[in-house]
C-alpha cells in the first residue's frame, strides 16, 4: 500500500532535531519570565474577520497567505497566520487589557501558505512577546535588551544584527505617506501589480516588497524620517540614547516597515546573513492602534516573535543534545526481563535523576550489550540465570577499565547513588 506523505511545507520535527528546539525554547521562555512575562494560551483557529481585521485585508498575509475555510457551521474560520491578533482578542474577552500594565509570551506553530523554501514553511512556529499598556520607550528597550539577552543564551550575539526604523506617529506617516505616493507615481510603469494595487490603499508597504525592481525604486524614494514631527524626532532620539546607553548596537534600516495603519513609532528585526533571503529571525513594533481596532480602548502596546524554524537552523544540534543514558540494563529470559522492569522502577524510586534504559527487546547478552555501549551509558546493569537463581546483579562498567561486580540489590542500589548522587 503507498504511505501517505505530510502536506508540502509542514514538517516533522524529528528526535534528532529535538533537543535543540527544546533547548532553545527553555532558554527564551527562562529569559522572559526573569523580566515577569506570563504564558499566555489561546487557539489556533480563529475567526477569518480577526485576521481580517487586525492584520489588514491589503497585506500578503491577508490577500494570499491565510488558510481559511468554512466549517460545517458555514463560519468562516482560518489557522492563525501569527499570535498578535488572537493574543489581543483573548485578553480582551478576558478583561486583562483595562487599566493594566501586562507583559505575555506565547508559543507555537503558525500557518501561512506560501511557497515553501529554506526558511519559509506552511506550518512554523513562533514564540512572542506582547505587552500592554505601557508607552515607549523604555519598554521598547526592554523587549530588545530581552532579545539581545536571548541571542546571547543561545550564543548567537555576533550571528544577528538589529535593524531599526520608526514608522513615526500617525500625523508624521500621513504627511509622508502622500509625498510617497507621489514620488511612486512617476514610476508606475514599473511598479508590479501587488505594488500598483498597494499605491493605492497601503503605499508604505511597498517599501519592503520583495520585488528587486521595486526595491531598486525604493532606494531613492522619499525617507520617512524627513517628514518627523516633533513627538516623533523626540521619541526616536530618546530611544536611540537609551539603547547607546546599554550598549545595545543596531542598523538604522528606513525601509522597515509593517506597513499597518495601527503601527507606530519603533519597528525593528533581527536578522542573520547565514540564511539568504529569509534572514529575520525575529521581528517587532509597536502597535498602539491595535487594541481599538479590535474593539477595546485605545491602549499602548508593543511585541515581537521569534522565527523558531530560523533560530533552530542558526544553532547546532550538537550544542544541545540532552539524550544522555547513565545505565543501561540488559536482561536475558523471561524472569530475569520481569524481575528487571521491577529492579529498574526501584532503582529509578532511589535514584529519580537518573537516565535509565531497560533493554526491552530480544537478543542474547552480546547483542544488549552492544546496544548498552552504543547508549553512552557508563554501566550496565546485567540480569541472567544465574544472577536471579544466586540472587545478585552483574554490575559493568562500560567506560572504566575495571572488574564488574556481583551485588545484592541494596549493594547495587548503594553503589549506583555513590557514583551518581554527587554528580546530581
Ligand atoms: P518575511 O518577510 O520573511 O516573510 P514576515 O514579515 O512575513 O517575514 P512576521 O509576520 O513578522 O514575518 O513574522 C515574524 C517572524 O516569523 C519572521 O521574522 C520569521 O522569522 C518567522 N516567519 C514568518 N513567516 C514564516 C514562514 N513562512 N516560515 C518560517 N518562518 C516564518
Ligand atoms: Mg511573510
């Protein structure tokens, strides 16, 4: 019969690879709480209009990338794209927005159909940060020196840099905006559909289009920060100082945009050289206006998410390898495999740290043996006939070059804390 393949763009995760993802996930979700962010849950399937709404219909996300469908109920429904939206939705049907200062992190997989390459899947996955109510910059710059802490865990501080913008307040980019428009509309001719349809409704997207005859246009167009007005110059030279301050090194990139009308002030990416065109590994901004968008009170806010698929493929899987075994026991006939089910559950009752793997396949004393070694264990733990008719355990080790040793239960118990408990 023919198997049935995963869906184009949607991997398996593998053991091998395992290690790694959790290691780096540990150590963003041990950051985060250290600065008193809070897990936050909500689900992958939402209602289209959300995305819809806060995300934009005039987007690549909204216009080409969404999984959404009908259910049986005829609702429009779709697999969440990104975690901003539906965070925003559950804090507020859940009353945490008003009147409050909260900081939130999240995990887990994402859906966009787009094609897929290095890089770039259908299913992946992000861990974010949102946090609400609390005006710039100071938190801006915790969310980075946060970020520039994880890039630092994970040993990748000289493999990503900080690229920069602000998108200014809504003033500033309305004045923009129409000096944009102009300057594009002497290049209609060679504008790309997606871009003609954007010069219209979302200009300032046009900017990060990935079309090179577009970024090539891009390069002479109009700078945002020519049209600062006062509040925006301030907030940016008082970011600015303050990541001078904490040594925070950055790119100032003017197009970086999240061509979003409720996106305001700090923008930012972080990104590597090592990955071609998918080089942002984590990406965020400030979105003021979203939280009115969706319905609540106009209310402060700023987030980012980190690219898991991208940040595991910077890492090696070596660094992380967590599949240690310390004792591996190796049981021939069928009474020496009960009597060595129960030995391994009283032994891991004393010893709860303990990596223990109970050989529970067939095979002579050679064949377990050889597996005990290939494990990296540095004992085996030997059961046979004679061990169970004198009452004793064969105790190996499988590194030292020393005897092995016949021991009494408790003996082999006493042993095996001896050697393990000071390494605990
Ligand atoms: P890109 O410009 O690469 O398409 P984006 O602007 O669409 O990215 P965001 O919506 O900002 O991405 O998502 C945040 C992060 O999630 C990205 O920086 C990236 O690391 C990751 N990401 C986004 N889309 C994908 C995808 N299809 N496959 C893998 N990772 C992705
Ligand atoms: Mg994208």
């Amino acid at each position: 019969m023919q198997t049935i393949q995963s869906i184009r763009g949607m991997n398996d995760i593998l053991p091998a690879d395992t290690a790694c993802w959790s290691a780096a996930e540990a150590i963003i979700k041990s950051v985060v709480t250290r600065y008193g962010f809070q897990e936050i849950r909500f689900p992958i399937v939402e209602k289209t209009e959300l995305f819809k709404r806060s995300i934009g219909e005039v987007t690549d996300i909204v216009e080409k990338e969404m999984y959404a469908f009908e259910d049986r109920n005829g609702d429009s429904l779709a697999l969440r794209p990104e975690g901003t939206a539906g965070c925003v939705r559950a804090c507020l049907e859940n009353g945490l927005l008003a009147g409050q200062l909260q900081r939130f992190w999240y995990s887990g997989p994402m859906f966009r159909h787009e094609r897929p390459q290095k890089g770039r899947y259908r299913q992946f996955h992000q861990i974010g940060l949102e946090t609400f109510g609390m005006e710039g910059p100071l938190i801006d710059v915790e969310l980075l020196l946060i970020c520039q802490r994880i890039w630092q865990a994970l040993e990748l501080d000289d493999r990503v840099q900080l690229q920069l913008n602000s998108l200014g307040s809504p003033e500033t980019r309305k004045a923009y905006r129409q000096a944009l428009v102009d300057y594009l509309c002497q290049y209609k001719a060679d504008l790309d559909e997606d871009s003609m349809r954007r010069l219209e409704t979302n200009p300032l997207r046009i900017l990060d289009s990935k079309n090179p005859k577009t970024q090539e246009l891009v390069v002479n167009a109009p700078k945002l920060v020519d049209f600062f007005d006062g509040e925006t110059q301030q907030y940016w030279d008082n970011l600015l100082k303050l990541l001078d301050d904490h040594g925070v090194s950055y790119q100032i990139n003017t197009a970086l945009v999240r061509g979003l009308d409720y996106y305001s002030h700090t923008v930012f990416e972080w990104v590597t050289n090592e990955l071609g065109a998918q080089g942002t590994v984590c990406a965020g901004g400030r979105y003021d206006g979203l939280v009115e968008l969706l319905g609540g009170k106009h209310t402060a806010a700023i987030g980012c998410a980190f690219g898991m698929e991208r940040l595991v493929m910077l890492l090696s899987t070596k660094q992380f390898s967590d599949q240690k075994v310390d004792v591996y026991l190796v049981s021939v006939g069928e009474a020496a495999q009960i009597y060595g089910q129960l030995l391994a559950e009283r032994i891991r009752n004393a010893l709860p740290e303990i990596h223990l793997l109970m050989h529970a396949g067939a095979g002579n004393f050679k064949s377990q043996l050889k597996k005990a070694d290939k494990s990296g264990a540095d004992y085996a733990i030997i059961l046979g006939e004679n061990e169970l008719e004198n009452q004793q355990i064969t105790l190996k080790s499988l590194r030292k070059d020393i005897n092995q040793q016949l021991l009494s239960e408790i003996e082999l118990i006493k042993t095996l804390t001896k050697a393990y408990t000071c390494q605990f």
